[in-house]
C-alpha cells in the first residue's frame, strides 16, 4: 500500500492533503483554505486531492460551504466516515452526554475551561501504561473505544496502542467539543449556537444558520460503515441526499467496520486504502491499481519517537520486600509492597495491624485486617479483656483500606478503636488482598473468577464471621457495610439465616439491594445496552478487571492528582457516577485513594449488578433459560428472601446517591422483618 501511494506522489507529483482531528468552524473558514494555498504555491499545482476522516471532512464540508471558491481547487475529495449531521449517532457515551447538553455546557462554563487533551509526555506514559500489551488493562481501553465508535474485535489492533499514543491525544477546544454537542442534540449542521442574545448580534437571527451544503460542489467520494457509531447511515444518507456532486459511493462490506477502523483497522488497506487510491487515480488521470495492497504489518512499521518506560522514585511504599508467606498463603510482591505500606501508615498514627488469612468452604483464601485497639490504649492492657468485635465489608472494586484511609478524626475504623472495639476489615474473593486460592491460579485457571456477589453473602461473610468470633471469644459481631458489603450481607441473612444470631447490629451505609430507579447517568445509559455489553464481554473473554496494579496507580495519581491539570475530569466522573456533591469532595484524597485502588472484580459481579438493574428484582444470578433450569428448576433465578433476614438493621441513605434511590429504599425496608432506619 505504501508503494502504491509512493508511486503515485512521485509519479506525476499530485498532491495530497489528508486531514483528521483538527478544529471545527474556524478549521473550515481559516485553516483549510490556508493550508491548501500554501501546498499550491509551494507545488505549482492548481488542484489538490484531499482525504478527511470523522473531523476532518466537517471541516471540509464547512469550507466547501463557507469558502466555495476552494471547491475549484480541490481535484477529488475522499471522505472517510463523514461528519456532518450527526442526530443520529448511537455512541453511549454520546447519547449520555446528549442527554445532559445543558448540565455540561453549564459545567464547562463554571470550571472555566478552554482546551483540554493536548499532548504531554506524561500523559502519553499513563496511557501506553494503561493500554499497552503488557497492561493488565488494556482490554478495557479496548471496551472503551468500542463503546465510544463501536465493536469491531476482527479490525482492532491492540498492538497500535503504544504508537497511537506516540502522539495522540492532541489537544482539542472546548468550544470544538460543544459545537459537536449541540449538532447532535439540534439535528443541524449549522454554525456554533452562541445563544439567542449573542445569535443576534453574531448572525442577525436567534439560531445560527446551517451551513449550505450545496455550494459543496468539489467531486466526493464517500467510504463509511453500518457500525460507526459516529457517522450513522441514517445521518450519511441525509448528507448524500444534501451534496450536488458525490460521485463514489462506498458502504463497507465489512458490517462491523467502527468509525476508527478508517485509520487503525487491521485490514483497512485492502478493505478502505485501495478503493481510495483508485478513486483519486482516476481524478487524477493515472491508472487503476491491479490488486488490493496487502495488509501492512506492525513488524513493518517504525517510529522516529524516542520511547521511554516510566520509572518513579517516589513513592510511601516499602519496596525493598521480596514475595514471602504470611498465614500460609503467598502474597504478591505488590501486595506485599501494599501490605506494609498500610501498616507503616497505621503505626505512624499510634494505631496497630494485622493480618490474618480465612479459607472458605470453597477455596478461597481471604485477607483479613485488624486493627485490636486504639492509639492510646497499651496491647498489654487489652490481653485479658474481652472486647466487642465490628467487621467492616467494603464496596464493589474498593478494599478495606477505604475504610480508614481518611485518617483520624475521620475514620470510623479508627473511632471505634479508640472507643475500644476490636476492629476487622475484611476482604472479598479476588481483590487485592484477597486474591489466593487452595487450588487455583487467578492469573490462569477462568475458574478463579467464576463468581458474582452472591458467592460474597453464601461463603466470604459467614467464614470472616466465624474466624472473628473463634478468634475474639465472642458469640457476636457488629457487622458495618458500605454498599456491595450491604448487598452481600442481605444476602447472606437471606441464604445462610443461621448467621443473622451471630449478629448484634448491622450498620447500613448506602445499602445497594433493589437498584431498579438509579439515576448515574452512565449506569442509566448502560442498562440500555445490557445485552450489548453481555455480548462483548463474552466476545472479548473477559472474566476480571480493574485489579490493582502499580502502573495502573500511577495512571490515576497523574490524572488525580492535585498538580494535574485533569484532576476536575476525574472528579466530574465520579460526581456522574455517585451524585454532585462539591462541598464533600476532598480532592487531596486522590493521591492516598489510588495508592490501593481499583482493587479488582470479577465481570460476573459487574453483570450481576446490571441484571439486578435491568430486571427491577434482587435475585441470584441469572445465567440464561437453559442453565437456569439446570440450576434453579426454574428459567429466571429466584429472589432473595428479605423476610429471612432478621438481624437488627441500621440504615444509612441520602437523598442524593445515584445508586440508592429512596424508592428502592422504601422498597427494600417494606419487606424486612425489623428495621431501624436512621438518615
């Protein structure tokens, strides 16, 4: 392909011009028109052949309307997934932020914010880290791009990461983001809409006129796909019928080519490329091509930028630890590293640490912390005396350091110790300190991962329960969960009954049971692609993600942190995902969060909760029709028996938790038995 094109630029010295990702309004009216004279004036030609992809053809087609003059300069034009009308575009993500044009544009305006996304090297680091081959995560920028232009697993390269990042992303305006915005919202292809007031002194009218697509009258050649979320058919269609002089046509054979295959596609020399050349050969008055170039290799290809791999000598962590045993169970040396990192952090505050390993029935070796007492209380004071237990369960992809990370003052772990309780913080299967098995290898056998919350409620609680009150003495526990640990726990009251007597109070923080009215808007965007994501995750054979990984804390610090200029970014995700709540959000925590998450979870915990979303019910998990009647006797799981769950209860909601709406709240504390409710 490379030949092909090489020939052709030194054959007859025709000129190309290819664009992709510049600017949008003033690119068509400034940018376009200058680069092309410059290439004219420099080459002594007359016309140049021209070739945009997504951006690059909006920029284009304003030109071509703007500037129509340029049109006789322009010998063909290839427009590679076009961009114009775009009310149409099925991207989530896009149909998200549809969906809160006026709460962004307002958020744009209060964070004061003009560009983002330009290149740094740093950046470029966190994201080869995140996506690259050897990342632990690199399925999920995968997931990412998929959701964002659509799935294509045949024509991603996962090998082009590292290169890609080279030199993307590139930088973008605001205002080049918002005007695509308010494109898909309106339905238009029209100039930026300014508002009524400034509409009137900008365009003498209170909406912005559209731009005239039929003065582009420059020759067009149009290659798209039925699976780019971006350029939609319906929306191309409509450009078609809009244009004077499209004289190719070109729908991608291949059904599931995605708006970044144009570019990135294992195969888009031969399925796009080669089509390409011959349209503007034949604009160009050379010869067709005699066969379709071959698919250019990675082995094939180089890059002049200097590479360098992230190295950091900073960091609160011991990491002169080798791989050791602690309880019987081998302990990465990451986690090792974690492990006394956390327990030099609670040592330095006066406060003492454990760690203690549970086996469950069914394998699973757990990580179990302990803080025995307070600060200001002597061990040796304590040996004689019995001591109320608590065990706290954390949430989906947390740990127990959550818990105790905020530090005195702030923490309940470390409140209660002082108040002189003997303090447990457990750890479910697969997370970070959690992550052993009798039998099985997480990193090898699929098994390992072959759970959902449900194997939380049945096996991790009731065996952390029991190892505490063997332990301790005690016949009972104080039990403190924050939301996936309340959903474990109702689930365990629900399965295993016999524990509800092991338990002397149970503390409810945000307690995730019934889910059917979330207000996340992302979690309401995916629980329209339900089957969608079901399908991906099987296609890419995905059983864990999000495990905790140094590079990946890395990525998180750069981003998070208070000296990063995408510290509000991460911020705002959280508020989509969460609920907005400025005044509560303590930005300086980042650098400590990130130090021990994400910590890990498997897929089948994720698709559990999306079915728990979908269907409105808390049941077990749902494994389709046939397997379901293999398991259950019956083709839906069944429910959760709230009714069985008779341990005292204390629930604590707000009326601002995406997760927790008060209707499924309300729901949920109707069909418990006995309840105390405190807000």
């Amino acid at each position: 392909m490379l030949a092909s094109l090489e020939d052709f630029g030194n054959g007859l010295q025709n000129i190309l011009l290819i664009t992709t990702y510049l600017c949008f309004h003033e690119f068509g009216v400034y940018d376009n028109p200058a680069i092309i004279d410059y290439i004219l004036n420099a080459t002594e030609n007359e016309k140049v052949s021209y070739i945009g992809h997504s951006e690059g053809t909006t920029q284009f087609f304003i030109m071509g309307s703007m500037r129509p003059e340029y049109n006789d300069k322009i010998n063909v034009m290839a427009a590679l997934a076009p961009i114009a009308y775009m009310g149409n575009a099925t991207s989530p993500l896009v149909l998200i932020a549809k969906k809160y044009d006026q709460f962004i544009y307002e958020l744009v305006d209060y964070l004061n914010l003009t560009w983002l996304l330009s290149y740094s090297k740093p950046f470029a680091d966190t994201l080869e880290l995140l996506c690259g081959d050897d990342s632990d995560f690199q399925e999920v920028c995968v997931l990412f791009v998929f959701t964002l232009c659509g799935f294509d697993n045949d024509q991603m390269d996962r090998s082009m990461f590292s290169k890609i990042f080279k030199s993307t992303p590139a930088g973008i305006s605001v205002y080049q983001l918002t005007h695509y915005l308010q494109e898909i919202v309106s339905g238009h292809f029209r100039q930026y809409d300014y508002g009524s007031t400034k509409n009137l002194e900008i365009y003498n009218t209170t909406e912005p006129p559209d731009y005239d697509l039929a003065a582009v009258s420059a020759p067009l050649a149009l290659f798209y796909s039925q699976n780019d979320f971006f350029a939609a058919l319906s929306d191309v269609e409509r450009l078609k019928e809009t244009l004077p002089n499209v004289v190719e046509d070109h729908l991608m054979e291949h059904k599931f080519f995605n708006h970044l295959d144009f570019i990135y596609g294992k195969d888009v020399g031969s399925l796009v490329y080669f089509n390409v050349v011959n349209v503007l050969n034949a604009h160009n008055n050379l010869g067709s091509l005699t066969s379709k170039a071959t698919t250019l290799t990675t082995d094939s290809m180089s890059s002049d930028a200097t590479s360098s791999s992230y190295s950091s000598d900073s960091t609160d962590l011991t990491t002169s630890v080798s791989p050791t045993t602690e309880g019987g169970a081998t302990t990465s040396f990451s986690s090792m590293q974690l492990l006394y990192g956390i327990k030099g952090f609670l040592n330095d505050l006066g406060y003492p640490f454990e760690r203690h390993e549970v086996v469950t029935e069914d394998g699973y070796l757990l990580g179990v912390h302990r803080i025995p007492h307070g600060k200001n209380e002597l061990a040796n004071t304590t040996e004689n005396k019995q001591k109320p237990a608590v065990i706290f369960m954390h949430g989906l992809l947390s740990n127990s350091v959550d818990f105790f990370i905020l530090g005195p003052g702030r923490s309940l772990p470390l409140m209660l110790a002082d108040e002189g309780y003997d303090v447990w913080l457990g750890n479910n299967r697969g997370n970070t300190w959690s992550r052993n098995h009798t039998t099985l290898d997480p990193e090898v056998d699929k098994e390992f991962w072959d759970y959902s919350f449900h194997e939380f409620g049945v096996y991790d609680g009731p065996a952390i329960i029991d190892y505490i009150l063997n332990e301790t003495g005690n016949e009972k526990v104080t039990y403190v969960g924050h939301s996936e640990g309340t959903t474990q726990f109702f689930i365990m009251g629900s399965m295993r009954p016999d524990y509800n007597d092991k338990i002397n109070l149970m503390v409810a923080l945000a307690p995730v049971v019934y889910m059917e009215h979330i207000t996340s808007p992302l979690i309401v965007e995916i629980k329209k692609y339900d089957q969608l994501i079901y399908k991906a995750v099987d296609l890419l054979n995905i059983t864990w993600i999000l495990s905790y990984s140094k590079p990946i804390e890395d990525a998180l610090e750069r981003i998070c942190s208070d000296d990063s200029d995408f510290q509000e970014m991460c911020v705002f995700f959280l508020f989509l995902i969460f609920g907005f709540d400025n005044d509560q959000m303590d930005r300086s925590m980042f650098s400590k969060i990130f130090k021990t998450l994400p910590a890990g979870a498997s897929v089948f915990q994720l698709t559990h909760y999306l079915q728990e979303i979908v269907s409105g019910h808390f049941r077990q998990y749902d494994y389709g029709v046939t397997k379901n009647m293999e398991i259950y006797n019956a083709t839906e799981p069944p429910d959760y028996n709230l009714a069985a769950v008779t341990a005292p209860l204390a629930l604590f909601y707000s009326l601002n938790d995406f997760f927790v709406g008060l209707t499924d709240l309300d729901r949920l504390t109707k069909e418990l038995p006995s309840h105390q409710k405190c807000i």
